[in-house]
C-alpha cells in the first residue's frame, strides 16, 4: 500500500528537522568529500543544509512530503526562484563572503569553497528555477517519494528547472523525470556531479495527494499514488 502522504509548503519552525532529513539523505561520495570526517559530518551538514532551506523560504521554495496522518516529513526539496536577476547577478546559495559558511564548516570551509564555485561557474544562466537539492529519509528511498516531490513542484512551475545531480542512481532519476545533462562537474580528487536542465515545455503528470494551495498550471494526466 502506498503512504498516505500530503504535501505542503515548509515553515520557518521546520527548518532544523529538514536540516536533520537532508543530512541524511545524502550520506553520498559530494557530502564525504565535503566533509571528510566522519565524526564532524552529522554536526555540519544538517547546519548546512538548514541554513539552505532557510535562504529558500525567502527566495524560492521548500516543498515537504509529510505523514498524512501525523505530519512527519518523510522528503523535502529545496527550490530558489532564478526567473528574477538577483543583487549580485549570482543564483541564490552562490552569495560571496557570506560568513555563515565560516562558522559552519569551519576547517571544510575551503572545501565548501571549492564546491560552491564550481557550481556557480558551471550554473545555467537563463531564467529557471534552481533545485538545490531533494532528499528523502534513507529508509523511505526506492519507493518514488522524491520523484512525487518534484512532480508536484514542476506541475506548478512556469519556467526551466535546473539542478546538479551528485551520484549515478540521482542523475537516471532525473532523466527519466525530463531532465538533460549538460556536462559533468568534478571536484578535485573526488567524485563528479552533473549540471542538468529540464525545459519548460516537458510534459508532467500531476499528484492527487497534494496540497492544492497553489493550482497545477495546464491539465495533464493523473496519477494515483
């Protein structure tokens, strides 16, 4: 049987159990080489990725895939709006200087460094909006809870999505979700990402189980989950 599941619109009080959630979905080769040690990765990667979502809320999105019955997020995704210039020309989650960096990755702070360039300089430059990243909780993965999040997300959006898949198994799902890489990004003596762009214009099916809060933007087929 399918998990009763909604979807709904994180909230400023839900940002460190999506911290806690992301952290955990990706325990993969991009969050070791960021944080080579074992022992410091579980404090400064949901730090990270809280502080992400938090920078989301304000310009973009966060979608969460939660318990029906009782509201437990099970997967979130992390969305920044780049249809709108910023200040500084550069995608939201690429500011400079941001001193917050500091104080969370501490001595992984050139690591973060490293990774954050890269992906600014390989980042699509037209209008879209930017995955950052979608997680689901590790003993939930397989059963199509992230492919929902995202379907619910693109049904919803006007423009191109763009994100870097992080490991092999990530980038097929996007494939198959209409999105096409673009090169490959990798990082110094570490593993290799890839920019991905899916246009606007690729069909969608639309979830039913679903916060209606915001109205799916053409008719498509329908899935039940």
């Amino acid at each position: 049987m399918p998990l009763p599941t909604l979807i709904r619109p994180a909230r400023p009080e839900d940002l460190t159990e999506i911290g806690h959630l992301l952290a955990l979905a990706f325990d993969e080769p991009v969050t070791r080489w960021l944080v080579p040690d074992p022992a410091r990765r579980p404090v400064v990667m949901p730090r990270f990725f809280a502080a992400v979502a938090g920078d989301a809320l304000a310009t973009g999105t966060v979608d969460l895939l939660c318990d029906a019955h009782n509201g437990y997020p099970f997967a979130a995704a992390v969305w920044f709006d780049h249809t709108r210039p910023t200040g500084t020309g550069l995608a939201p989650g690429h500011e400079p200087d941001d001193e917050r960096w500091e104080r969370i990755f501490g001595a992984e702070l050139d690591r973060w460094e490293i990774m954050d360039g890269a992906m600014a300089r390989a980042h699509h430059p037209g209008p879209h909006w930017y995955l950052m990243c979608v997680g689901v909780r590790p003993q939930l993965q397989g059963q199509g809870l992230g492919s929902r999040l995202l379907t619910h997300r693109h049904t919803r959006l006007t423009s191109d999505t763009y994100l870097e898949a992080t490991t092999p198994d990530s980038r097929r799902l996007y494939t198959r979700l209409g999105y096409a890489t673009l090169g490959e990004l990798p990082l110094p003596a570490g593993p290799t990402m890839w920019p991905m762009l899916r246009p606007d214009d690729v069909p969608v099916e639309v979830d039913v189980d679903v916060d209606l809060s915001l109205p799916a933007r053409r008719p498509v087929p329908t899935r039940v989950w």
